[in-house]
C-alpha cells in the first residue's frame, strides 16, 4: 500500500522538530508506514535555507516551497493550497495532517483497503462551533449563531441546504445541547484518496473566498470544508475521534474507549507542554520526557519515547 504523509508550516525549528519526530514514528511502524511517503509544504516568504541541523533528520522527507513574490499574509493558505497540489497521482492512500499530530499507531491494513475500496473525504467532527467574530475592521453585520452561519454559507455556495445531521464532537457547560452541524471536519487529520482530494480541492479553493465574504477569521478554510465537499459531490466518512484525537480531558471524559485506542494523537492543547518547543533542542526534549503525565498526554509521551527510546534524536 502506498501512501503519502503531508503538512504544511514555516521553515523553523518548530515545524521541522514537529515534522521529523513524526517521521521517526512513521518509521517505528515498520512496513509500508516505514515506507510512506512524506511531504512538507513550506513557505517562502522568505525563502529559507534548511538549517544544518535539521537536513539529516529531514533526509527522507520531501521539502516542497512556494513560489516566491505572494503578498505578505497569503502565505498560510497558500501553504494549505500547496499541500493538495502535492498529494502523488500513484498513491493508494494520502494524509493531510498538522505538525502537532503524531501517529500512535499505524493505520489498519484493513481501514486502507476499505478506503481504497470505497473513497471518501474522512476525518473527525471539529469539536466545538466555529467562532462567529470577525476580524475586519470595521466587522460586517455580525452572524449571531452558527444556525444563521450555515443556512448563510448553503444559500451562497450551493443555493440550497447544506446536510446537517452531525454533532460536534465536544461540549462545554456554555454550549447549546445537541447543536446540528454539517460535515465541518477538523483539519488535524484529513484522509482520502488522491482521485477524492483533486475533486474536493477543485472546489474547496472556489468556496473559500465566498466564506471569507461572509465571515474573515482564521477557520475560514476549515469553514468551507462541508460546502465544498458537497459542491464536489464526493462521499464523505466521518471518522472515530481515535484518528484525530486531541490531548483535552473533555475528549478522554467523553470518548474513553477512544482514548483506550488512539491512533493519531493532535497534541494541541497546550497546559502541560509547550508543542511547538518540545522537540526543537535537547532540553525542551528531556523537560518533556520527564514530566508526569496522565490520559493522552501520557500516550503521546509514550509513544515519543518507544519511536525514539527515550533519547532525543536531533
């Protein structure tokens, strides 16, 4: 089985530490994890030099760069862009994933096939309700609800409704009860065939600028997701929070035999840890491994240290 591994980032210690602890996890998996292709889409504003330091642990990974002379600002989306426009033609199998995402356990043969046989747009539910601020200055007339957001966004992108039979996948005390969404998938970890992703990005990159006319605020892009997958008339598959799941203790509270069977962990919470500095240099590294952790955090540090026993590796 062939498959491609893709993020998106700058060209900094950050996104290259983050980047190749997940190579080394990818290669902890043996056979055609070990094998996988993986692809980072970096900004080049500016263009940057990989440091000395980062060229061994990024030897087999594949570096793709922006085109040089885009607006300043353009870059994170343009990043995004670039990531589809990555994915291989010949594999099986391609993952769209965030820097801050490690991958516990490999990808079942059996869910491969079955997304091979059977393709789909996949990923997990967001867990909470977009934020309806918006950034402009001055800021339009106000959305006052998510309900008003989605019936807005089905009106000017399909000219109808959009499929609302999803729940977010979270709740704080403060959050209506049982509130519908539509496929509005968070972005940590997407999964699909190369053939479904050309299909969806042909739309999505059509869609968000209409999302950006109704609300500007930075989950624009992940906003588009359900209207352009419908606009493209590809399946969608809503994946177990096991594939995407976040170090909160509202998931491990409420999802307790995922949190038993995690497969790709989304370190973003950030109270125990800083993400982006853990595996940057050797004493963020050791700081990390010794701290006392519980529920996902504690499964993420073990899997850092069965892919790297427990030695920082950079």
């Amino acid at each position: 089985m062939k498959l491609q591994f893709l993020m998106c980032g700058e060209a900094d210690d950050a996104f290259f530490s983050q980047a190749a602890m997940f190579r080394l996890a990818l290669d902890s998996h043996g056979g055609d994890h070990a094998g996988a292709r993986m692809t980072l889409c970096l900004g080049s504003t500016p263009l940057a030099e990989v440091p000395e330091r980062w060229r061994r642990p990024l030897r087999n990974i594949e570096l793709r760069w922006l085109a040089a002379g885009r607006k300043p600002g353009e870059d994170d989306l343009a990043q995004s862009m670039l990531t589809y426009e990555s994915i291989a033609p010949d594999a099986d199998v391609a993952i769209i994933c965030d820097a801050d995402t490690l991958l516990v356990r490999p990808l079942a043969e059996a869910f491969l096939r079955e997304m091979v046989e059977a393709p789909a747009l996949a990923g997990t539910i967001a867990h909470f309700a977009p934020p309806l601020k918006d950034t402009r200055k001055p800021p339009p007339k106000p959305i006052v609800s998510t309900a008003m957001l989605w019936e807005e966004l089905s009106q000017r992108v399909l000219g109808r409704p959009v499929d609302m039979s999803y729940r977010y996948t979270l709740r704080r005390e403060s959050d209506p009860p049982d509130e519908p969404c539509p496929f509005y998938i968070n972005l940590g970890v997407v999964i699909a065939t190369p053939a479904i992703f050309a299909r969806f990005h042909a739309q999505h990159r059509e869609v968000i600028p209409v999302v950006r006319e109704v609300l500007e605020n930075r989950f624009y892009e992940q906003i588009s997701v359900p209207f352009a997958a419908a606009r493209a008339g590809v399946p969608q598959r809503v994946l177990p929070m096991r594939f995407n799941f976040p170090n909160d203790p509202l998931a491990e509270v409420a999802y307790p035999d995922e949190a038993a069977a995690i497969i790709q962990l989304h370190y973003m919470r950030t109270k125990a840890f800083h993400r982006h500095r853990i595996f940057a240099d050797r004493g963020s590294f050791e700081t990390f491994m010794g701290l006392d952790l519980q529920g996902s955090n504690m499964v993420f540090q073990q899997a850092v240290r069965e892919a790297t026993d427990g030695r920082y590796p950079f």
